[in-house]
C-alpha cells in the first residue's frame, strides 16, 4: 500500500497538470491543445514503474491512436455524444466524463485483449502518419484567424490561465478530476499483467475533462457554434501517435537497455529530459504547421 500511495503522489500532480494545461491551451492555441491530449507524461510514468517497460508501451500505441479516433468523434459530434442538451451545467461534464470513459474501456479492453493480433511500433507509427496526413489535408479547419506568437508564451497568459481555474467552478472541476482520477488509479493496481497496467496508463482522462471543460467553455460564450470552436483541436489530434509511439518505444528500451532498475534517480531525469525534448517539439512545430496549412487552405 506504501508503493501505491507513493506512486499515486507522484502521478496526480502530473495527471493534474496535463488536465490543467491542455484545458487552458485549448483557449490559446486549439492545435497546440490537439496534440497535448496525447502527451506520453502518464505513459513514460507507468513504463518506468513497471518490471516489464517494453510489455507496457507495446500495449499503448494502439491505444494512443484509439484515444485519437474517440476524441476526434467526441468533438465532431459535441452534442451527440452524449446527448446533454437538456441537462443542467453542472451535470454536463460528469456526463460526458463518465460517458466517454465508459466507451474508452469497451473499446481499450477488447484492443488489450487481441494486442497480439496488432501489429507492433513500426506498422503502427507509418500508418498513423498516413492517417495523420490524409485527415488534416482532408478537414483541416480554414479561416481561422492567426495565432498570435504571445499563444504559446506561458509569462504572457498566467493571468489568463490564473482566471480560467481561480474561480468555484474552475475549482470544482479540479476536485472532481482529482476523485476521479485516484479510484481509477487504485483500481488499475489489482491488474495481473502489464498489458493492462499499460491499457490504464492509456486512458486519457485528464484530456476528457479538458476537453469537457472547453465545451462547457464555449457553449457559454453566447451568438457562437461551439463545435465550431472546438473544431481546430480535431485538426491536429492525429499527430498525437507521431509523437508517443516513438517516444514510449525509445523510453522503454532505453530502460531496458541503458539503465538498471534501481537507477530510479537517473531513470526519472531521463524521463524529465525526454519530456522537455517532446514538449518542446510541440511548441515549436506545431504552431509552424498550422501557419503553413492555413495559408494553404486559404
């Protein structure tokens, strides 16, 4: 149970922050936001806590493409799925929460189940680019005003991000990921095989409460289509894959290779360093890309 609370206390503030983060960024820079809901923070996480690394990363790259394909139907159809017209603010995110989730889990355990039959990294990764590439050549949002270089400067938005959660329902929002998030995490800990350790490390629950959050956002701002506002986080979701399957394949057997198990200092600066590198890649090429596509869409 030590273990547990310990790796529990390392992993909520993490979780935390991506749910923060990417609820916010989404208000900044929506394509930013799309390739953030896959970020590998949970992924590299539970690969380094895991005795078999390469085990739990091999069952996450089908999975990231899975979270990719949910999230971008979520978002097409915002009011569809699931149908929350009707009910009251203040129930809205826990529906959708809890809706989406519950199809995350059908569609993760049976992808668990049959990971055998999938095919492995390299596969996955060249199918994922083409996917990648024919989906933002084929619905890349247009007209969409340019971000500003002030979108990705963290000093620059602080107040911003400050009044976004500084406020009860801001707060609320946090408390309930934060219960949420700790029954998951203690349910995945009677799991009798790595795979399903990496299927849970998957689950992108941080990225359905920020995206439940910018709905719940945009829907208040009033004279405007919030699947209209949303739409640009779709533009970019599948690069997500690009970015994790490599990064958990060259994780995970930099562990086995490189580093012994009881290297837990050193195993963590190098997730540390690993994460800076992805990060900054996002935050540089992203906002390149999205210039370069919607000057071609114009």
């Amino acid at each position: 149970m030590t273990d547990a609370l310990l790796a529990f206390a390392l992993k909520l503030p993490l979780a935390l922050a991506v749910f923060l983060v990417i609820a916010y960024a989404g208000t900044a820079d929506k394509r930013i936001a799309g390739v953030l809901f896959t970020f590998p923070i949970l992924n590299g996480v539970a690969i380094i806590a895991s005795p078999d690394p390469v085990t739990v990363a091999d069952a996450i790259y089908p999975l990231v493409i899975f979270n990719c394909v949910l999230f971008a139907l979520v978002i097409s159809f915002a009011h569809a799925l699931p149908p929350v017209r009707a009910l009251p603010r203040g129930t809205k995110l826990f529906a959708r929460v809890a809706t989406w989730s519950l199809a995350w889990f059908a569609g993760a355990w049976l992808i668990t189940d049959f990971r055998a039959a999938i095919p492995g990294a390299a596969v996955l990764f060249g199918g994922g680019a083409i996917v990648a590439v024919l989906f933002m050549r084929l619905f890349w949002t247009k007209d969409m005003p340019a971000v500003a270089t002030s979108a990705i400067n963290p000093f620059h938005h602080w107040r911003q991000f400050e009044s976004f959660w500084a406020n009860p329902t801001g707060l609320a929002r946090i408390a309930f990921f934060i219960a949420a998030y700790a029954c998951l995490f203690f349910a995945s800990r009677v799991a009798l095989d790595e795979k399903w350790v990496g299927m849970a490390s998957a689950l992108p629950l941080p990225g359905f409460f920020a995206l439940a959050a910018l709905m719940d956002h945009a829907e208040r701002a009033r004279g405007t289509d919030a699947r209209a506002k949303l739409l640009p986080i779709r533009d970019t979701l599948f690069l997500g894959p690009l970015l994790v399957i490599p990064f958990n394949w060259t994780f995970s057997h930099l562990l086995v290779t490189a580093l012994p198990p009881d290297a837990i200092a050193l195993r963590y600066l190098l997730l540390l360093a690993m994460w800076t590198l992805a990060a900054l890649a996002v935050f540089m090429l992203v906002p390149r890309l999205e210039a370069q596509l919607d000057r071609g869409s114009t």
